[in-house]
C-alpha cells in the first residue's frame, strides 16, 4: 500500500525521519561557515574542487531520485544541498 510521504522538516514522521530531518537542517547549518569563509575572504585555499563539485553532482543526482519518487523530504533538502554545494564551487572558481 502507498504511503504517502511526510512533509520535510515537519513534525510528523517517524521518530527516524524526524532525526534525519534535523540532521539535515544541521549539516546544512554547518557547511555555511564555508561558504562564508570562501566568499568573505576572498581566500579559496585549502578548499577542494575536485571534493565539492562530487558534493554538488551527489545532490543533483539525489534531487533528480527524490522527484523520480516523489518523495520532498529528499529532493527540498537537496535544493538546500545544490545551492550550498554550488556556492562553494563558484566560489573556489572565482576566488583562485
């Protein structure tokens, strides 16, 4: 039987997805000092481009699963991803 799948970030859902919808929010959360610290500084070394640009293919591919199954806790949180991820990638470009 089809389950239709909780809103992300809401306070339904298992124990479980609850976590994981925190979590999510949480890593975002700490991968903005990085993309501060690329823009601010001006400074993008000692960050990897090789590393962040499979970061960001890794969240375009999963946004792409997430609407394949209709499923938003994945693909909106991998929107979160994708501008994080891109940012830093533009950054490092821009600021090498």
């Amino acid at each position: 039987m089809y389950q239709v799948p909780i809103a992300p970030f809401s306070a339904g859902g298992t124990r479980l997805e609850r976590i994981l919808n925190l979590l999510s929010l949480f890593t975002m959360a700490m991968t903005v000092p990085q993309v501060v610290a690329v823009w601010t500084q001006q400074n993008a070394g000692g960050v990897s481009l090789i590393s962040w640009s499979a970061y960001l293919l890794a969240a375009v591919v999963w946004f792409f699963h997430g609407l394949q199954k209709r499923d938003p806790a994945i693909y909106l949180a991998c929107i979160g991803w994708i501008i994080l991820d891109a940012a830093i990638v533009i950054g490092v470009v821009v600021h090498r």
